[in-house]
C-alpha cells in the first residue's frame, strides 16, 4: 500500500495515569501501548508510519527504532493539531492517510485492512471506524440522520443529554483524503468545552462541502478501547494475557493453571511443555519442546532447548541448551550460556560465564565471568572471586576438572583439564591438568584450650 501513510498519535502525557512515562510507554502484554498499534498497522499492510510525539518524545524514539518518521507536537492543542503536525513529512504519493491512536493495542489489523478497503471503494473524503458499547461513557458519539447518514461526532464534554444516550462511538481511527484533510484542518477553530482544535471537526468541516464522509460500524467493542488509567491498563493486560494462553495450549502447550500464569504475547513455546503456577515468561523468550518450567520461575528475553527443567528459578538474557535442569532457587544473569545436559542446583547464581556439555555446579555456589568446560563437576559454596574492585577477571576451569567444596578461585585464574582443588582452598594461581591444589593451613590442636578456658 504505496499510497497509503499511517500517523500515529502518541504525543499524550496520560494524566490519569499518575505517570512520569508518557501513556504509550506502559507496557501491557510485553509491549510498549503504541507498539501493539504499530504492529497492527504493519500487519494490515501499511508500512510507511508517522509518529506524532510530544511528552516525553525522546524516550518514545528511544525505546522504538528508526523505521519511523517522527513529528513534534511541543504543545498538546488537540488531535486536529496533532495530525497538522505530520503534514511536512507526508509524500505527495501518499494519498490516503490514516489516523490511530497509539494507546489503543486491542485495535486488529483486520478492522483497519476493511477500513482502508471500505474508504478507497467508496472514493469517501473520509471514512470513520465506529464500534457500538454498552457503556459509552468518555467517548465521542456518532450522531446520525433519519437517513443514518453521519451529521457529527460530538465529544463527551460537548454533548447534551440525548446524545449521550448514543452507543455508537468514534473510535478514533479514520482514513482521509491527504488533500482534504489538510486543507480542513487548517480551517479548525477551538471551539468546545476543551479549548482544543479537534480532529472531529474536520469531518463536519467537509460534510458542510458536501463531501462524502463514510462510517464503518465494524469495530467489536474491545478494539474502542483506549488506555487512559492504570485500571484500564490491568484490564487490558488481562485480556491480552488470556488471548497468548489461549494461542499456546492450542499450539499444544500444557498450562497447568492460566490464572496465575503470565505470559507475554512475544513468547513462543514448542508443544508438549508444561507451564507450573505463578511463572512468568517474558520478552523475546523461545522455548522448546517438552520442557517443564515452574511453579514460580521467571524467564526473560532467554533461549531455552528442549526437555529443559527449570523450578523456581530466574533466567535472565541467557540460553540453555537441551536437558538441563535448574534450580530451585537457581539465578541465571545475563549473557550465561549452558550446554546439553547442565545441572546447575539450588541457591546457584551464573552471571557472563558458558558452561560446558555434562557440567554440574549442584549447589550454593557463585560463577561469575568464566568459562567452564565439558564434565566438570563444582562443589558447594565455590565462588568465582572475580572482582577485584576495580576490574573483573575471568576464570577459565577446563574439562573434567574437580572444584572441591568451599574453594574460592580467585581470578584471573586457569584450572586445568582433570585437576583438582582440595575443599576450602583458596587458589590464586593456575593448577596444571590432572593435578590436585590445595591451599590451607596447617590444622592444630590445643588439648583442653576450652576446658580451661571455661574456669
């Protein structure tokens, strides 16, 4: 769709949300508000999108990318001056502009395919999404003729009694006539309860030139939606939550209990996994087949293989490789990486260190900044004494080594393949393969010491 250019408008502070982000930079069901928008637009075959920004406009095209055109509404006079903003950077070519909301992540990129189809069939000035709610409360109302032709669209503030009794409602969301449009706009006057220059109006503005304006009542009710208080956004979340729930176990995924499951619709789970209570999988997260995870585990942005067995842990920015298990009470930080068959045990924290096919770090141990090889077997309490309070170091523990209990490997350090470290040691140097270290004191007795010390 060449001709076609979407402007989103994400410029709102969201007063009622008591927010220091502006309102499309909540996140509900993994995603950024305006980013369920934009991939609904994208979905419905619209690649060329503008945003319009104003609160906060810097962190909005930070946390987006670049494949987006950006306007600056500096101050927040409306809609109809939210859309004349995008007028510079609108092509020639681009003939039909659509408007949506971006704090509307419920609206389907089914409804706005049908919108753009129903506006160029009809050849309308414009062409306005409309949905019907059984509580329009805050909405604007369509009011009609006897003919069922749109007259207006009257905000909440400006209506009277009547019109508020009307269950159809804008939803927001239009496709123009680039030149109609413009022009119109620049006709606007603020006249309403709100002192604003109102996007609204230009449909009336062009039915008084007897220009064709087309309404499409095909909305369904939750596409009306829009994201104006906290209440709103956990009744959103909900929603979307059950519809990734419901995705998976048709896909083929076993969710023990899905009220106390939370999974964000970025996910993708491979049939036959099951899903225990109170996890959260979150993110850019892939996970493979036959896996068991939970109860009470988080995961995020990671990569898990197949048959992998995590409870009660978290899993951060990491990948595990097939059939390991892990936890409980097992912490995974960023940029950890298990090979096929890992055990990593309870009360064990993993931050930047790769683990090698077979290895087993069972218990109560830190591994920081290294590199442990195949078959290697780490005792409880090791530590990997990476920092120095200046720099980290890395230690490197090759193949089939043997970490005794309690030692602490202070780095940079190399354990060769085989070695072995006695309990409680203390290694400050490289220990050769095959060999055993041992760093401790001499153990001394004193006979009585307490006895006498009692008297």
């Amino acid at each position: 769709m060449q001709d076609v250019v979407a402007v989103i408008l994400a410029a709102g502070k969201g007063t009622r949300m008591k927010s220091n982000l502006p309102k499309v930079m909540h996140k509900v069901g993994g995603k950024y508000l305006v980013q369920h928008v934009l991939d609904a637009v994208s979905s419905a075959g619209v690649s060329k999108r503008v945003l319009v920004i104003g609160h906060g406009a810097e962190l909005v095209r930070e946390s987006l990318n670049n494949g987006y055109r950006y306007v600056l509404q500096k101050e927040q006079l409306g809609t109809g001056h939210a859309v004349l903003q995008a007028e510079a950077v609108i092509e020639q070519a681009e003939q039909t502009v659509m408007v949506v909301c971006g704090d509307m992540p419920l609206l389907s990129s089914d409804s706005l395919s049908r919108l753009i189809e129903r506006h160029r069939q009809t050849r309308a000035g414009a062409t306005v999404l409309t949905a019907y709610l059984g509580n329009p409360t805050g909405y604007g109302r369509i009011v009609r003729d006897e003919h069922g032709r749109l007259l207006r669209i009257v905000e909440e503030k400006d209506a009277s009694p009547e019109e508020k009794k009307i269950n159809e409602v804008n939803t927001g969301t239009y496709c123009f006539d680039r030149e109609l449009l413009f022009s119109a706009l620049k006709d606007l006057r603020p006249n309403n309860a709100q002192g604003e220059y109102y996007l609204t109006d230009v449909l009336t503005i062009l039915l008084n030139k007897n220009i064709e304006v087309e309404v499409m009542d095909e909305a369904e009710e939750l596409e009306a939606l829009g994201i104006n208080s906290r209440q709103q956004l956990a009744a959103v979340e909900q929603l979307l939550r059950q519809r990734t729930l419901d995705r998976l176990m048709t896909e083929g995924v076993t969710i023990i209990d899905p009220q106390s499951t939370f999974i964000d619709d970025t996910v993708q789970i491979a049939s036959d996994t099951v899903i225990y209570p109170f996890t959260f999988i979150e993110g850019q997260t892939k996970i493979g087949h036959e896996c068991q995870l939970g109860p009470m585990s988080r995961i995020v942005d990671s990569v898990l293989g197949n048959a992998v067995r995590v409870q009660n842990s978290v899993i951060l920015e990491s990948r595990v490789g097939d059939d390991c298990n892990i936890g409980p009470f097992a912490y995974l930080r960023p940029e950890t990486r298990l090979e096929r068959g890992v055990k990593v045990g309870d009360f064990v924290e993993l931050k930047k260190s790769w683990v090698g096919e077979g290895s087993k770090i069972p218990h109560l141990s830190y591994v920081g900044d290294a590199t442990v090889g195949p078959g290697v077997n780490i005792g409880c309490g090791t530590i990997t004494c990476n920092y120095d309070g200046i720099h980290k170091h890395p230690t490197v523990i090759e193949e089939g080594a043997f970490i005794g209990s309690n030692s602490n490997l202070v780095a940079p350090v190399k354990i060769g393949a085989y070695a072995i470290t006695g309990a409680g040691s203390t290694i400050t140097k490289d220990v050769p393969e095959y060999s055993l270290a041992v760093e401790r004191s001499q153990q001394k007795i004193i006979p009585n010491w307490n006895r006498k010390r009692s008297k």
